[in-house]
C-alpha cells in the first residue's frame, strides 16, 4: 500500500462508520452544527500542536507511508484528515451505541455506576 497506508485507514474508519448514518439513522450528518461544534474545537487545537511539534523537530512524517503532500507547516494533508475523520467516526459511533441502547449520554455520573458500585 506505501503511500495510501495512511490515507487507506482513514477511508477504512469512514467505510465502517458510515453506514450507521444509514442503518440505525443515528443523524450525525444531518445535524451537521452540533457536529462542527463537536470537532472543530479539537481540530483546532490538535491541528497547532502537531505544527508546533513539526517545527520543533519531535514530530515527523514518513514520505514513504504519506502521500508526501504538505500543508503550509510541514503537516501532511493525512494528518489533517484524521483530525476530522476520527472525531467524527466517533462521534457516528457514540451515537449509534445511544440510538441501540437508549443511553442518554447526558445523564449524572452517579448513574453511570454499576448497581454495587452505588450507596
């Protein structure tokens, strides 16, 4: 696979997740706001650590493994993608387990305790 090793398992996390969109009509991509408001944070973040790693010389890529395409700063346009690709396969994931077993994903911590674990 050489240099689509990287790009292969983002469209493999993508081809796993995405039919939960369809099957179990989790709506991920039809809210797409509360989407954005669930990734865009993080991408932000992870995208300025990595270019600050980059050019500080504690991270590196392999031309090998990588398309060899890089965005301003060094990062490889791979690495972008898994900031966006992995946030929102998990959050299609975490929606499809609420959407199975009825979990409401905001309820108190206390709850969340196995029935021994309770006072």
């Amino acid at each position: 696979m050489g240099s689509l090793t990287y790009l292969g398992l983002l469209v493999g996390c993508l081809v796993v997740t995405a039919p939960l969109e369809i099957v179990l009509r989790v709506r991920v991509y039809a809210r797409w706001r509360r989407l954005l408001l669930a990734v865009l944070p993080e991408f932000a973040v992870f995208v300025v650590w990595v270019l600050y790693a980059i050019a500080q010389g504690h991270w590196d890529y392999s031309d090998e493994l990588t398309l060899g395409v890089r965005l301003p700063g060094g990062i490889p346009v791979e690495e972008v993608l898994f900031f966006l690709v992995v946030p929102l396969c998990s959050v299609l994931a975490l929606e499809a387990v609420r959407r199975v077993t009825g979990w409401d994903a905001g309820y108190p911590a206390e709850e969340a305790l196995p029935m021994a674990g309770r006072r």
